[in-house]
C-alpha cells in the first residue's frame, strides 16, 4: 500500500514537473528527424581536452555564429581514467561542463563514446592500464576489454543521463556513438572483429539512450545502428540501409601535423566543394574533423610524433581566432544550405548530366525548386546554360541555386577575407624585454653511473608493461665484468648495437654518452650501432628510452612494441656477435628524477633549492632545465612562446604542462608546393605542404587561464640541447586582411573585434597578384577604390560593400568581363 502511495505520488510529480523541454531524435533513410521533422544538421569537431574551460563558450560561439548546428567529440577515455577505476572529469576534462557549455549557447551534441578514438590521441584514448590487464586482447572479441569497455561506455552514459544532457530529456545530445573506423582495420582480427562489432551494438542499444546510435567507416553496422562515413569526400557514400540517412561524421578540414613534417593545408574551395557535393547527392548530416583542432597539452598526442599543435588548419585556428576565408567561406555555404532544408530534406530529386562532367540536381517540392550545378572537370571552367540562363562553373566547383535561377553560392567563388595573422612580441608593439634563466641540471648519475634501477630482470622488457604510460622516458641498465685480459677490451673493431623501438634513445656507457638516435616516423624500429670502449672491471650500460606520443591507428596498434626491443649485443667485425647482452640482467627506473620525482616544473616542488642562477648557463646540453619568469602578455590576445632554439623536451607555465616541443627537428626540402596552393582536384594530406627544410612546430599555445597577472614561470626540460635565450612570448591575431570579391556580390571587412586602421591596397576591375602583392590589373573602376574604402571602413571594426559599378563607377574598360575587387587592409 505504501509503496503503491510513492509510487502514484512520483508518477504525479513526473507529469507536472514541468521544466524540461523533450526533443525527439529519430530517422528515416533521408535526414534526422528532430521532433518528427527532417533536418539538416551541419555539425563541427571540438575536442574538450584539447582547449580549456575558458575558451569553450567563444569557441562554441563562433562555432554557432559560422552557421554550425551541433558540437561533435569524442569521449576521452584515458584522460578521464589515468589509473584504473581513479575518474578525473576536472577542469578540461569535465566533458559535462562541456555538453553543458553546448547546451547554452543553443547547439545539438554529438557524443562519440567511442571509447576508441580516432583522434591522434595518445594510445587511441585507451588508457595503457589496459594493455597491461591479463588476458585483455584490445578492440576484439575479449571478455577482459568488452567488460572494462562496457563499465565505461555505462558511466559516461549514465553521467549524461543524470545531468539530463540527452535530446529526450531536454539535452542537447541527438547522437551518439560507439566504436569507430572499426571497419577500415577489422579484417585481421577476422570473426573475433564480427562478433565484437555486433556486441559493441547491442550493448549499445541496452544503454537505452534514446537518440540513434552511429558506427562511421562500419559498412556491416548491425541495425539499428547508422553507419556513416568519414573522409575527404563522401559524395558516393551510401549507407547499408534504405532507413538509414546519409550521414558524414568526418569531413577532414585539414589535416595533423608530425614533428619532421611538413605544414597541410586544405583550401576553403575544396572543404566547400565537398560539402556542395555531399548535399547535393542527399546527404543531410555532415560534421567538420576538425572544426576547432586545439592543443595537445601535456603528453595527450598520439604518435609516434604527432605535434603538440593541432590546429587542423580548421575554420578556427589553434587559439580559436577564425581561420579566414575558411570559416566565412563556409558560413556562407551553411546560410545557404539552411535556407533551402525543407526542400533538401522533403523534395524530389532529379539529375541531369550536361556532360563534361558538369550535372545538375534539382530538389523540387510543390512549392519551390533549388538546385546544384557542379562541374567535377579538374582544369576546364564550364558555362552552360540553364532554365535559359548563362553559367559559368569554375573546374571544381559547386553553385547553389535556391530558385533554380540564381546562383547565390559557388564553392571556388570566395568573397571572405583572407586574414594575414600577426604576432605581437608580449602584446605591445615594443621589443621584448630578455628573459633571464635559471638552471639546473637532470640528476641521471644514479643511473648511467651508478648502475642502479629499481628491479631486475633477466629479459629486455617492453616500455609500456613497465610504465604504463605514467612517464616518456625508462632506464634500462645492464651491468657486467671483465677481467683485464678480455678479448674486447683489445678489439679496435667493437661496437654496441641496439636493436630499438625507443622513440629517443640515449646510450651512457659508464657515465658517458655514448650517442642518441631517434626513430623515423615510417619506422618504428631501427638499429643503434656505435664504437665503444670498455674498461676492465665493472662495466655499465644505461639505456633511456623516450617515447612521443603511442601509436593510435591501425589494426592491433595498441601491440606496437616501443622501448628496447632489443637484441643488445657488442659486436666486433662484420657484425660478429662478441656478447649478447639481451638475456642480461637489466635493471629498469621509469621516469627521469627532475620530472617524475622532484616534480622541477611545479611550483610546489620540494626541490626549488636545485636551481642555479644563469651564470655559466650551459647551452646546447642535454638533460637539462631552464626556468623563467615573465609578466603577461600585455591585452587578452591568445599567447604563445616561440621556443625557436630549443632541442626537444616539454614545457609547463605555472606548473601546467604546454606539451612537448620539438624545434630542432627539420623537416626534409621536398614536396612542398609554391603557393598559392591549386584547389582542383582531389586533395589528400599531401597536397598544398608547406614550410619545408623547417621545424614544424616553434610556438607553442599558452592559455590565458594558465597566467596569472603578476608573475609567472616559464620550465623547461631540455632533453637533446638547446638555447634558450631566445625564448620570448608573442600575442596572436589578425594584423591585416586580404580579399577578392566578384562584382555582384557583398564583401564584409572585420578586424576581429579592431578598428580598421588602414587600406594598403584596393582596385575593382582586374587587379593581379596574390595578397601582400596585389597590382591593379588591366581595366580599373572610374572612381579610386582606395579612398572609397577608406572612407568606407577605416576607423570601424566592421564594414560591409556593395561590389559594384554604383559603388565603385564605370569600369566600362573591362568590357564584360566579371569584374572583381582584391583589398589588403591593415589592422
Ligand atoms: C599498470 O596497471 C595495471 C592495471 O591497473 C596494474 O595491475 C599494474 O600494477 C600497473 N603497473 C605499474 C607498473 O604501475
Ligand atoms: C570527366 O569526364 C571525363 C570524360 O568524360 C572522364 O574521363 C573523367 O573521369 C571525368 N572526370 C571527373 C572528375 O568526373
Ligand atoms: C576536363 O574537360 C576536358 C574538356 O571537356 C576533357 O577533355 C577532360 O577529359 C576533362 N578532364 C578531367 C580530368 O575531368
Ligand atoms: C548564352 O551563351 C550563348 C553562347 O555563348 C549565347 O548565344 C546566348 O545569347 C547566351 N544567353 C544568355 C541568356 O545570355
Ligand atoms: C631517418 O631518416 C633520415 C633521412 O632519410 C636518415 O638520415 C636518418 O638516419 C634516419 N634516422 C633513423 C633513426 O633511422
Ligand atoms: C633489428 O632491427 C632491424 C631494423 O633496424 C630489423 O630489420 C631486424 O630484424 C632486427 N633484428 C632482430 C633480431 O630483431
Ligand atoms: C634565479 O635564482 C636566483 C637566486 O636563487 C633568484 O633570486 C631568482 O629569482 C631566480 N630566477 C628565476 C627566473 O627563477
Ligand atoms: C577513412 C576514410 O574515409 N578514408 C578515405 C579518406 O578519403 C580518401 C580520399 O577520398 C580515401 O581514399 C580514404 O579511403
């Protein structure tokens, strides 16, 4: 009886409780269905670990602002599970302060649990605890792995459940995600894969989450799960079922960078072809990969060697200012896709190849017909005519026409200004006042020296059974003796050879270096070989091994051995085997003492006392730390530090990890393409590189919230030597503008939030050249376009022009040729 009462009492207040607002999430073979009604979603990548909580609401703003619907992430599952069964879900990993963030500004959610993430993230987002659980097999048909993946797809679901954060329950999320990209890599795991890509979808669907589930790059997906696509194009994609809508969850906007590799870029043009063709052959969810790529702070990057930027080359930048033209490019491409949803979502579809790889696709409803022409041809501009009108479509590109009449959009016509990014050295236009250093040297006596781990072993072991990721670096250590008379202590030929899967390797024989390498990124082996003395009587070798970043992609990748593989061997001629070392006793320390046990980079150290002051400051050295202190930058300007002269290491400002730097690290001189880049034609991560015979990476991204506003420290642990007296910190933003606009069209001038200061160039006709070095052309407007835009918009932080004869005058010398305006504005 009693429980009867509580009961109706609880089903009372559920009905009249009346705040929240539900939203339904469901689906035909043509579009999500939000409340019963298609819609299409246009949704963008932010990764919450990869910027801070402070950075989320401008990044979601401009995010909202650039046209997007929804926020796509993963779910980091080893950010958010370090040590098995310890949870952090703080500061930038408190993924419900996120959703939340999202939730405000008025977005949807896309949630990937994952939990494997496709991210160039440290180890794929699985925490390497669990490479180290017995029995696991990873990614498989394997009860050890399915209960642990099951435990944490359970707590990240019922966490969203508890804050209401799912679409039924008023929250923003409308999909959800489990696995990924399991079908391009699953063959070799055979019907162990099969089986566990089908129990990776029922126990998905018991977690009752009330939204679709999505598995991308999964042609097999059992339903109800909808499988998507991912990539450059995904135009030709059709998904495994008629009930399932056309669904690209990866739209590569750029690509990641790796330390020795050269800078990618994808052009505005070609992500908005892409797009154009996706929504032209009837897709009607598309997510950017990156919308907002960020940082990978403290050791998250994947690898080996994925750098600690990850930019992205996406609409917005590293710091979250706009990448322009891509993010107003695509902002307009959004305004005008969003203006034809109905008709895209509900109309009839007809296609009609012109021929010359030119097609036209109309969508038509009783009450309107909006069309696509795209012309596919990679060199040839076509002009055909249509509904009895002209049109020219540039190779490549896509227009959108909302009445089937007038183009309003074409992908290779980019009418936003092309930001020139300026950095303000401390905020202020004034030289940087010098940094004076501190140092210290890493305390590695006890090991390449002394001799001494922490346990022993008679077997090389590999990294990641020993550390489980808790530090880069581990020692291994073999000692042994030899009596005076020893055979080779005379060879002149004797070598030390190494048989490695360090990322860095650095080689002490008897307190001495005796030499480092690092791996290639194509390999992840290499041999180590060098002359060695040795000495009667006890002899030492120490070996540090570092890793960079562990791999994430690939079949079975989470296996990738790294550390010494071994075999070690002293070698005489020809490679002949004098003494195998392998089977040795090796003693192991993981950690190096300045980082993992001195804590150096905290301010809380126990170990202040260690630094020296700059005289006789060793440069060029290796296993050494630097510190600094220095005031904030001068205004509210995104930082960075230019490490421009350091060898590798990683970096903490106020105790909080930047990441690891690598400027030493040249990339080679070829294959970079003389800009600016061509857009036509398919484009692939190899296209339009830049920046080669450099370092990838010299700034590195401070976050405002990282600095106080009196004093700070700048620490650094300088692994392979470098200088650091030319460290100094720099203000990002947009110091000037470029743009083209085609007569016709509304051209909008911004300095992010600045006054205009000035106009350095502007001519409508036929200017030439490319920003930084417009020239008029040909045939000019009658009226000095410079002073109209001077007066325009010099002094305003925004202006907006007709392109146009009646903005500008005759420009009757051009005959009828379209004509075109290019400006370069100083900020
Ligand atoms: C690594 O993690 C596993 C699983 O939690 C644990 O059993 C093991 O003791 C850890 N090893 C080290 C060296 O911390
Ligand atoms: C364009 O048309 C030519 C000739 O019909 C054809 O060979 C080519 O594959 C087409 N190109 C594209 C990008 O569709
Ligand atoms: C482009 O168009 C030209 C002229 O119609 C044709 O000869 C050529 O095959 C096309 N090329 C490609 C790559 O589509
Ligand atoms: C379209 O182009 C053709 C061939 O160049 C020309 O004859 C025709 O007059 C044009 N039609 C319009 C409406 O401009
Ligand atoms: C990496 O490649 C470069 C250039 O090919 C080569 O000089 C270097 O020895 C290689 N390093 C390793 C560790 O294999
Ligand atoms: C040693 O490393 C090389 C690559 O540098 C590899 O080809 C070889 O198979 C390895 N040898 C052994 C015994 O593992
Ligand atoms: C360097 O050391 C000196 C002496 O201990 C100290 O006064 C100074 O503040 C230190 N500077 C930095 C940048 O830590
Ligand atoms: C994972 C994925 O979708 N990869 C595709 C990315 O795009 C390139 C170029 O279209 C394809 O070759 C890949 O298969």
């Amino acid at each position: 009886m009693k429980t009867h009462m509580i009961f109706i009492l609880l089903a009372i207040v559920t009905i009249f409780t009346p705040s929240i607002l539900s939203t339904t999430v469901s689906h035909d073979g043509r579009a999500l269905l939000i409340n019963g009604e298609r819609k299409i979603i246009l949704s963008g990548s932010i990764h919450y670990p990869r910027s801070t909580p402070e950075m989320w609401p401008d990044l979601i703003r401009k995010a909202k602002e650039g046209g997007l619907d929804a926020i796509e992430t993963y779910v980091f599952w080893n950010a958010h599970e370090p040590v098995r069964r310890q949870y952090d879900f703080t500061g930038r990993n408190d993924l419900i302060r996120f959703l939340k963030t999202i939730k405000q500004a008025g977005l949807y959610a896309i949630l990937r649990i994952g939990p494997y993430a496709c991210a160039e993230w440290n180890y794929g987002g699985f925490p390497v605890w669990l490479h180290n659980l017995p029995g696991i097999q990873i990614r498989t048909d394997n009860k050890v792995f399915m209960d642990e993946m099951q435990t944490f797809t359970t707590l990240i679901v019922d966490m969203v459940k508890k804050e209401n954060l799912l679409a039924p329950e008023g929250g923003p999320i409308i999909l959800t995600q489990i696995e990924n990209e399991y079908g391009n890599i699953m063959d070799p795991y055979g019907d162990a894969g099969k089986r566990y890509i089908n129990w990776c979808a029922k126990m998905a669907v018991a977690q009752n989450v009330g939204v679709p589930w999505i598995m991308c790059q999964q042609s097999d997906a059992p339903q109800p799960m909808i499988n998507t696509c991912n990539g450059w194009y995904c135009h030709d994609f059709t998904p495994n079922n008629p009930n399932s809508p056309k669904i690209w969850t990866e739209n590569w906007t750029g690509w990641f960078k790796n330390w020795g590799g050269k800078l990618p870029h994808r052009t505005a043009e070609d992500v908005a072809y892409a797009v154009a063709r996706f929504f032209q052959t009837g897709g009607t969810v598309q997510n950017y990969y990156m919308y907002h790529g960020g940082t990978n702070f403290g050791r998250t990057t994947g690898g080996p060697y994925i750098t600690t930027s990850y930019d992205y080359d996406a609409p917005l930048d590293e710091y979250g200012n706009l990448n322009q033209p891509k993010w107003g490019h695509l902002k307009e491409l959004h305004a005008v896709l969003h203006s034809i949803e109905k008709v895209l979502t509900y109309g009839d579809i007809t296609k009609t190849d012109l021929g010359n790889n030119v097609t036209v696709t109309t969508y038509k409803t009783s009450v309107i017909s909006s069309c696509f022409i795209n012309n596919d041809n990679t060199s040839n501009d076509a002009t055909i005519t249509y509904n009895g009108k002209n049109f020219t479509i540039p190779a490549w590109s896509v227009s959108i026409l909302p009445d089937c009449k007038n183009e309003v959009y074409n992908t290779a016509k980019v009418n936003t200004q092309t930001n020139i990014v300026a950095k303000i050295p401390n905020g202020a236009k004034k030289e940087p006042s010098a940094l004076t250093w501190n140092w210290t040297r890493e305390r590695i006596g006890k090991f390449a020296k002394g001799g001494k781990g922490d346990f022993a072993m008679d077997v090389l072991l590999e990294q990641k059974a020993v550390t489980n990721d808790s530090s880069d670096y581990l020692w291994y250590i073999t000692t042994f003796h030899l009596e005076k008379n020893d055979p080779l202590l005379s060879n002149g030929d004797l070598k030390l050879n190494i048989n490695s899967s360090a990322h860095v390797l650095h080689v002490y024989v008897n307190g001495h270096e005796l030499g480092y390498e690092y791996v290639n990124t194509s390999a992840y082996v290499y041999t180590f070989e060098k002359k060695v003395n040795l000495r009667s009587g006890k002899n030492i070798i120490a070996l540090l091994s570092a890793t960079v970043g562990l791999k994430n992609y690939g079949s079975f990748y989470d296996l990738t051995p790294v550390g010494i593989t071994g075999p070690v061997k002293l070698v005489g001629k020809q490679g002949a085997v004098l003494k195998d070392l392998s089977n040795h006793a090796w003693t192991y320390h993981t950690g190096l003492e300045g980082l993992d046990h001195d804590h150096l980079y905290s301010e809380k150290s126990l170990y202040v006392n260690k630094w020296r002051t700059s005289h006789g400051m060793p440069i060029n050295t290796r296993m050494i730390w630097y510190k600094t202190t220095f005031k904030p930058p001068l205004g509210t300007d995104p930082v960075v530090v230019d490490l421009s002269g350091m060898g590798k290491g990683e970096a903490w400002v106020n105790g909080l990890s930047i990441g690891r730097y690598w400027p030493s690290y040249v990339s080679d001189n070829d294959g970079c393409t003389l800009e600016p880049c061509n857009y036509r034609g398919q484009y692939d991560n190899n296209k339009c590189l830049t920046n080669c015979g450099k370092p990838i990476q010299t700034e590195y991204h401070v976050p405002r919230s990282f600095l106080r506003s009196d004093v700070n420290t700048l620490v650094l642990f300088e692994e392979l030597g470098g200088n650091p007296t030319g460290v100094n910190f720099k203000t990002v933003r947009a110091g000037g503008a470029c743009a083209n606009a085609y007569e016709g069209n509304l051209l909008a001038l911004s300095c992010e939030g600045r006054p205009i200061s000035g106009i350095k160039f502007a001519s409508f006709g036929a200017p030439q050249g490319v920003c930084g070095s417009f020239e008029k052309g040909s045939c000019e407007s009658a009226n000095d376009a410079k002073s109209i835009l001077t007066k325009a918009c010099v002094g305003k932080e925004f202006c907006l022009l007709d392109v146009s004869e009646k903005t500008f005058g005759a420009a009757s010398s051009c005959g009828d040729k379209t004509k075109r305006l290019a400006v370069e504005l100083v900020c």
